[in-house]
C-alpha cells in the first residue's frame, strides 16, 4: 500500500483534504492545491466556504490571485459537509486549540473532527493534526477516535501523524510555502509517506522525528521558549522603570553581542494563537506526570499581568498631570496583536482597554488593520481615522501596537502626552511628550 500512495503522491492522484480554513488550514489549501493536489477544505463556518467558493480571500498570508486561480480552476473548493472525507486520502486537521475558562486546554475541536473523519475514514488514507496541542495528543486522543469510529486499525489500515503548524501572520519572509515543515508519524511507513507529502507541496525542509510526541514537544517548545524570553524582558522593562533606566536602550547594546545573545521585547501582554496559549499546554501535561514547570510558569505569570502593569503605568502617568484614571480620555493606537497585521486574538491591547474601562477611563482605540472587533462578547468599533484635532482631544495616547502604517510624528506633535508600550515611535526626534514603557 505504501508504494502504491508513493506513486500517487509523485503522479498528483491524492486527494486532499483540510479540515479548518483558518490562518493555518487555508494557506496549507491553497499550497497543496497549487501544487496539483485536487483539494477540499471543510469548515463549519458557512461564511467562510461560500468565500473560498467564491474565489475571496480573507487571510493575509494568501494570495487573492492564488486563491481565485485554483477556485476557478476546480483544484481547490470548500464545503460544510464532512462527506468530502470519504474520497480524502490526505487529510490534515487544522481546527483551534484554545483554552478553557479554567486555562485547560480545550480539545474539543480535535476530538469532535477526530470522530466525524473516522466515521468517513477510507483504508489507506494519512491523517497529520497540525494544530497545537499537548505531547501525546496524536497517540493518546486521536489515534483510538479514529479507530474506533472507522473500525480501521493505525499502521495497517490508514497512516497518522502530527506536523505541527508554523504560521506567523504578516511575516513578509517565512510563509507556509518557504518554512521549513516538522513530521512525526506512527511508524516508518506513516512517516515515509506523510513526508512525501508535505516534501511534494513546500519548498522547505521536511524535518522528521521519531514519533508524533516529539513533534508536538518541538512546537511546545517553539512558543515556550518565546514566552520565557520575552517574560524576561517584561520583568525587566518594570525592574528598569524602578531604576530610572531605558530598557530598549539596554537591549540595543546588548545587540552588539555577536553570540550568545537575541534580542526580545518588552510590550503590554503577549496575543496571538501560540505563544500565550502553548505553554499552559505544557504546564497542564507536566502536571500529569507529577512535575511543575516552574520556570514557565512564572514566565506566564509576568507576561499575564503586563496589561495590568500597562494599565498601573497609565494611571501614574495621568497623576502626574493631576487626572484620574476615572474619567480620563484614553487612545489606544492598535489593538491587532502584531504589527501590521488584522488579528486580535488575545491581544493584550483589548486587556489594557479592559483594565482602563474597570477603572472608570473613557477608552477608545484606533487601528487601521481592526476596524472592528468583539472582545468579551461585545462588539467594539475602532475609530475610523486619527487627526491633529482628535488627538489632543484626548488626555493620553497609548502606543500599544507598533504598526508602520502610523504618523507616529504627528501623534507626538498632536497629543497631550503618548505612552509607548512598544517603542514603535523611536524615530520621532522630540520626546519631550514621550514616556516609553
């Protein structure tokens, strides 16, 4: 069976399929399907397929033209209906991973796909979770799904593996066609052929591991360890204001290390789909084995209350003007979780606007890239531009993220006082009106 799907993968025969069509499963669509892989990518959202079948892309690391192109050529469509699963013989699970209201890791999108594939499940088919999730989750949660729905046994009958995700939104370089890809399968046969896979689509390295529990560790670790490290630079950026030192000036000089040294920022919390969510993963699994992953987790701990440090350095700020917190007018400059990108998710610009409003502020924000957003369950819309008179309406501008598409001179020369969490306005000369976090 193994040579026969070698052969299909090499003549173009597979048919692919890709559960999820968000920031990871759509770009992986697209590639496949500009590849000569006939593809389908299922999601629940209906919104969502009717654009993909219409050829409209709402993902920025897709190209428009790619996805019209492969829409009107029959090599790529979407769909509601897990039917599709049936004629798959690839299939990659690419659903969210969140956490729970407890900080649990809520699985419940692997395991409800898990079971709806295995009802479908053809023999000889290859099944790779690409969504992050604890070590152990491909052996330990998927694989028995699958074969108790299908009656298929893993290894004989169809082949499972994890491939963990690497999509970073807005990253002009690394894109999923170029970044180099991480496998680990059940078995040499799952690994030879899910490797070919993905070797046959993308233009970067196939790195193969031992097994699924190696990879799923290694994208743990990706996103832990920026955790950690930028956990670092937050404790010190509050350390450094005790101090009465430049933080960012710090970190510049200690740039000039040639070794031994990479440059992380500090800023108001950590957003995102992995790095502020991966490690309460990790947290979560060590517990199971008796083991607390101390380190980690008082990383998180710093990085979680960033907002509320921002929030606090507010606060002492409008003090020294002689305004409360209470009642005073607030601008948040950005609320996307990355520069110049249109993604909130768990954006810690949307936690300080959270902490300022509890405080009695009247908060607003700006960004170019979320004109509107739901946070908390309710529905927010960003002003619609930013001028010298609206500016100095306010009594502090907050720079909270550090978009390029942002008159930064023009907020220092119009507003009462700015607050640059970010350091995006480091080229503006006079910094009288500038506190920098």
């Amino acid at each position: 069976m193994k040579d026969v799907l070698l052969e299909k993968i090499n003549k173009r025969e597979i048919r692919v399929g890709v559960v999820g069509l968000g920031y990871v499963g759509l770009p992986l669509a697209v590639e496949k399907a500009k590849a000569g892989f006939r593809t389908v990518g299922f999601d629940i959202q209906q919104a969502k397929v009717d654009m993909v079948n219409r050829g409209e892309n709402y993902i920025g690391d897709v190209a428009g033209d790619d996805l019209e192109g492969i829409v009107g050529s029959g090599m790529l469509r979407a769909t509601s209906d897990f039917g599709f699963i049936g004629e798959a013989d690839f299939i990659a699970i690419c659903v969210p991973t969140p956490l729970d209201s407890h900080q649990q890791p809520d699985v419940s999108f692997v395991r409800d796909s898990s079971m709806e594939i295995a009802k479908r499940l053809k023999k000889g088919a290859m099944v790779v979770l690409e969504s992050t999730i604890y070590p152990g989750a491909t052996e330990g949660l998927v694989k028995p799904l699958l074969e108790a729905g299908s009656g298929l046994v893993c290894g004989r009958d169809f082949y499972l593996g994890f491939s963990p995700e690497r999509v970073d939104p807005g990253n002009l370089v690394y894109r999923t066609k170029n970044t180099p890809k991480v496998v680990g399968a059940i078995g040499s046969d799952a690994l030879g052929l899910i490797a070919a896979m993905y070797g046959a689509v993308l233009e970067g390295e196939v790195h193969t591991v031992s097994s699924p529990a190696v990879a799923e560790m290694e994208k743990i670790l990706e996103n832990t360890y920026r955790n950690v490290n930028i956990g670092l630079v937050n404790e010190l950026a509050v350390l450094c204001d005790r101090m009465g030192i430049n933080i960012w000036e710090v970190i510049e000089a200690a740039k000039t290390k040639p070794y031994g040294f990479q440059p992380f920022y500090p800023g108001p919390g950590l957003g995102g789909h992995c790095i502020p969510l991966d490690p309460y993963y990790l947290s979560w699994k060590a517990r199971e084995h008796g083991f607390h992953t101390s380190m980690i987790e008082s990383s998180m701990m710093v990085n979680d209350r960033m907002p509320e440090y921002v929030a606090e350095r507010i606060s002492r700020i409008l003090n020294r003007f002689k305004k409360p917190l209470n009642g005073a007018k607030v601008l948040l400059l950005g609320v996307a979780y990355k520069q110049d990108v249109g993604d909130c998710r768990e954006s810690p610009a949307l936690k300080v606007l959270e902490c300022l409003e509890a405080a009695g502020a009247v908060a607003d924000y700006y960004d170019p890239h979320v004109p509107e957003c739901v946070h908390g369950g309710r529905p927010r819309k960003g002003l619609a531009a930013i001028t010298p008179e609206l500016l100095a309406g306010y009594d502090l501008v907050v720079i909270t993220t550090a978009h390029t598409d942002v008159d930064y001179g023009m907020v220092a020369e119009s507003a009462a006082f700015v607050f640059d969490t970010k350091n995006a306005a480091r080229s503006v000369a006079a910094r009288d009106r500038i506190e920098l976090l």
